[in-house]
C-alpha cells in the first residue's frame, strides 16, 4: 500500500512522532464472541417479528397494525445478516496509523486517535491468525454497552489485522522509548 492511501494521518502528527505501522483490517472472522448469545438472540427476534407480521397480512387485520410490524422486521433481517454485511463494509472502509505515540483510525469520513502509550492492551487471536487488539478499559466486556458496530464504548479496536504480535510488539516497543 502507498503512503498516499494514509495521508489523512499527517495532520495528527506531531513533530517528533514516528509512524510504526500502517495497515488495514483484513475481511473475514465476522463473528465474535458475543454472537453465542447474539445469533440465537437475533434468530427468534426475526423469527416472532415474521411470524407476526404474516400473521397480520393473513388475518386480514387494519393496515396499522401490519405497518406497525415492519420495523421490528427490518429490525430483525438486520441483527440476523445486516449487521455482518455492515461490519464488512466498515472493514473496507478502515485504515490505521500508529506511531510511537497514537493510533489514528480512519473510519469512512470519521477519524478517531487514541493515546495508547498508557492504555491497557488486550490482544486476542483468531482462528485464521490475524487478530483484534483493545486499548483502554480493560475488565468485564459483557457489561459494557456497545455501539451500531457491536464495539464496546471505551474501548479502541485494531481489528483482524495480520501479524497481529508484530502490531502488539510495536506498541509495547514504543511505550520503552
């Protein structure tokens, strides 16, 4: 990849700072652990939301009730597919800088910059041998809330990176120097 495809981090960059790392999710392991409880969560919300809705159309029941059920079904075709199909799409659409001092993620149009040189850092490998590595709040996940993107608030996400212990030893090395 170019240093071109990152120049939205340049003007983050202090003098002094040194970028480390540039790189980009890769696409792949979109579900996580909270989909134990999420698939099956997702799969009878849809379900009962159908299952009602054609109930309505069938019965033969006033217009306001069938329009009252068509956000609990689009509610439902989104935590069942739509949600994966966003998680990629976001993915596609992410970049992200570190250097010796931040991480500068480019999000779409958003960018976010975390300090990471005191922050905790979890690291967790997946499957195929990329990884995610959470900054900040460290402690019991299922407590938190989370946004649209299924992220805990408070916490920064590199997600599914290759050579994922080559990123967390580059974080570790700058918090030395």
């Amino acid at each position: 990849m170019s240093y071109e495809d990152y120049s939205f981090a340049n003007p983050y960059i202090t003098p002094g700072e040194q970028i480390l790392w540039r790189g980009k999710p890769e696409q792949g392991n979109l579900v996580t652990g909270r989909d134990a409880f999420m698939i099956p969560f997702s799969i009878v919300w849809c379900g009962f939301a159908v299952f009602w809705f054609v109930s309505v159309l069938v019965s033969g029941a006033p217009v306001f009730f069938a329009l009252f059920g068509i956000p609990f079904v689009v509610m439902g075709l989104y935590l069942v597919f739509g949600r994966f199909l966003w998680t990629a799409h976001m993915r596609k659409q992410t970049q992200y800088v570190i250097t010796n001092r931040k991480i500068i993620r480019k999000r779409g149009q958003k960018i976010d910059i975390q300090d990471h040189t005191k922050a905790a850092i979890h690291v967790t490998v997946h499957s195929n041998g990329c990884g995610t590595i959470r900054i900040g709040a460290e402690g019991y996940y299922g407590r938190q809330s989370y946004d649209l993107s299924g992220n805990p608030y408070g916490v920064f996400l590199i997600e599914n990176v290759a050579q994922v212990a080559r990123v967390q030893q580059l974080l570790y090395s700058a918090r030395e120097n």
